[in-house]
C-alpha cells in the first residue's frame, strides 16, 4: 500500500510545502504551509517514510497520513 498526507478539514492532498516561511501554533510548535489540492499528491511507498515526510514538511494538527491505492490508468490492466 502506498501513503499521502491529507488536510483532514478540506481533504486534500499535500502536493508540496513553503519552506520560507514558519508558523508557530498555540502549543508552540512550528508548522509550514502545505500546498493542497484535490488532483495532486506526494505518494510515500511505506508508511515510514510517510512519517519522515509528515515531520520534515512541519505539517500540524490539521493533517493525517492516509492510506491510498494507486490504480492504473488506461491500457490493460
């Protein structure tokens, strides 16, 4: 199975993320601002690497890594 992070409010997916600028949250963590969207996504192959990337792109309490199932496009299957 594959993994992606999701915005667990609008349920997009995390495509990228903007290193320049840091966000600190109320419980004085710092966050960055994820980039969403419905038809994009960074796919992780295992759900530790997924882990990795959640804490590498600083995302928060608002996101979730969730399992997702690649299936092919066209041509036979």
């Amino acid at each position: 199975m594959s993994y992606a992070i999701i915005n667990k409010r609008t349920k997009k997916y995390v495509y990228g993320t903007d290193y320049s600028r840091d966000h600190v949250t109320k419980d004085g963590k710092h966050t960055k601002n994820q980039f969403t969207s419905f038809g994009s996504a960074i796919v992780y192959a295992d759900l530790r690497g997924a882990e990795r990337g959640f804490e590498h792109r600083g995302c928060g309490q608002g996101y979730e890594i969730q399992e997702v199932k690649i299936l092919p496009v066209g041509g036979k299957q």
